[in-house]
C-alpha cells in the first residue's frame, strides 16, 4: 500500500478504538505521521468525509446499537455516546438515521447504520495477484437445508458482483440491512436467476433474509421477494487475515467451481439464488449454491463459474 493509504488507514483504525474519546487532529497526526493540517486534507479525500462526521456517525451507530439491545435510556445513551447534551444527541440522530432516538428504543425500524470501510480495501484489491490454481486451502462443505423465507433486497440495474453494485447503489445500503438484524434477518448478497430478476434490474443484489411471512417495516426502494425451501451446498473457508481477503474469498470460489455435487447424490439447480455472506476474518468466508437431487441416469452439469471477490467491511 502507499504511503498515503496506509496513513488514513491508521486513521480510521484509532477513531474505531477511540470512539467515544476526544479525538483532536493532533491525535491523528501522531499515528498518520504527517501533519495535522495534511491529515485533515488526506483523511477527507480518500474517505469522503471529515475525521470529526466520521467519528460522529460511528457514535450514533454504536449508540442504536444501545438503544436497540441493551433498552438504555436516551439521556444516558446521549452522554456515554460523548455528545454533550440529550437535545443535541437527539437531533444528530435523527439527521443521520431520520427517526428520534426515543421512537427507535421502543420500536426499532431498518435505518442506515454507518459501516465504516478501511481504506486499506480497495488498495489490496487493486495490487492483488491471484494464488496459483494449484494452492490448496481447507474449506468446509456443508449440506443446508434453508426453508421458505422472504427477502428483503435492493436492487441495482446492471450489477453483477460487489464493486459494480457499490458503483450502482452506494455503500451505505449495507448499513440498513445490517440493521435488519434486530428483526430477525440475516444480512446477505444474492446472485439471482432469471424468475427473481425483473427485465432491467440486477443479477447481484443486497438484502435480509427474513421469516416466512414477515411484515415489517421495509426500506424505501427496497423490494421483497418470497424464496422457496431449498437445499444448499455451504462452502466456508478458513480463518484469514483482513488483509488476505481477496486469496480466502477466491480459494472458496475455486473450491465450489471445482465441486461435483454428483459425488454425494446431487446436481447444481441454479433456479434459486447463489448465496454470499460477508467475509468474517474469525469465521472465514461463505459462499451457498443450491443443489437438487440427482435423477437417475443425469449426467451432471459442469459448474458455472462464480463471481469476483467482495470486499470486506473494515
């Protein structure tokens, strides 16, 4: 990484371990080890905001956090948040997620939490050179009987993997379906085939995985769609390193592309969504594709090719 990347990055690693501190430029001087005046200049342009919103929104996510699990009262969230009163806590809040905190407490909705994203990222993937097809790393396969559920998703136009949807939609729809958790839903990416894709919209979208049945409150532009009960293949890979997520994302899509599921009595059935779960470095990364049962007499398909890295959450 250049030197440049690297110092905003260090940046944005003290303000995650310092968040409700008292961060000054000065602060953020000693660890970029430029000047406080040029970390200012670096920090806003390679991550499109000051270091004092970037701290701010990270406040306000953690403190719905709070809010939401833990059933604080307001004014306490407002002050262990590092905000200096409960009116302005309540307004801030309400600017970045559009609801008043006290409403939020007694019936949480999905708001667009802010999911801070390493800088670092983008440099790793742009430098990476792909491991030789031949290197072998343990990945587990899993068979997953998922039942009938609704999806909530965001669509894109032309997407097809995370960067082009990023480039389509925003980052900051991850941070809404992530809110979703509280309802009972599964943040998820999906490849989908053609009877789930209306005529102009994505292959690759983002979304929740929700009950059968759900009748929550859904985000403005987003659709639901019902999957049926399924089987899946679940691939998942070892524990990595942040910075090998490119190499621990790709040894798994080279292990589902190499995969003959006819080995165990199955044939790929690519009617229903392929599956991607946000890469965890302590978990490892997962991938699901369906599979059907195998008649008698098939010959088994050859496997599609999966598609390119996604880029992991700082």
């Amino acid at each position: 990484m250049n030197e440049q990347v690297q110092a905003v990055q260090r940046m944005q690693d003290y303000l995650e371990e310092h968040v409700e501190d008292e961060v000054t430029l000065e602060d953020l001087a000693a660890v970029s080890l430029f000047s406080p005046w040029h970390s200012y200049r670096l920090f806003r342009r390679l991550t499109g905001m000051t270091p004092a919103d970037y701290q701010r929104r990270m406040r306000l996510t953690h403190s719905a956090a709070r809010l939401r699990e833990e059933g604080r009262r307001v004014a306490d969230v407002a002050f262990e948040s590092g905000f200096g009163s409960v009116d302005g806590y309540q307004r801030a809040f309400r600017r970045e997620f559009g609801c008043n905190p006290g409403a939020y407490a007694a019936d949480p909705v999905p708001i667009g939490l802010f999911v801070p994203y390493g800088v670092k990222f983008d440099e790793l993937r742009r430098a990476h050179v792909p491991a030789p097809a031949n290197v072998a790393r343990n990945v587990l396969v899993q068979t997953i009987e998922k039942p009938a559920r609704r999806v909530v998703l965001k669509r894109g136009v032309s997407a097809h993997d995370y960067f082009s949807y990023g480039e389509e939609v925003g980052c900051q729809v991850w941070g809404l379906v992530t809110s979703m958790e509280q309802l009972g839903g599964e943040p998820v990416s999906l490849w989908l085939p053609p009877r789930f894709r209306p005529a102009g919209t994505s292959v690759y979208v983002q979304g929740a995985e929700m009950p059968a049945g759900f009748e929550g409150p859904v985000p403005n532009g987003f659709d639901v769609v019902d999957l049926p009960a399924a089987t899946y293949l679940s691939f998942q890979g070892e524990p990595f390193r942040e910075e090998d997520f490119v190499d621990a994302v790709e040894s798994v899509q080279r292990a589902m592309d190499r995969y003959d599921p006819a080995a165990i009595g199955y044939a790929w059935d690519d009617d229903h969504p392929r599956i991607q779960y946000e890469p965890d470095p302590a978990a490892g990364y997962r991938e699901m594709r369906a599979v059907r049962p195998l008649a008698t007499g098939e010959r088994p398909a050859c496997a599609a090719p999966t598609g390119p890295a996604p880029a992991p959450s700082a």
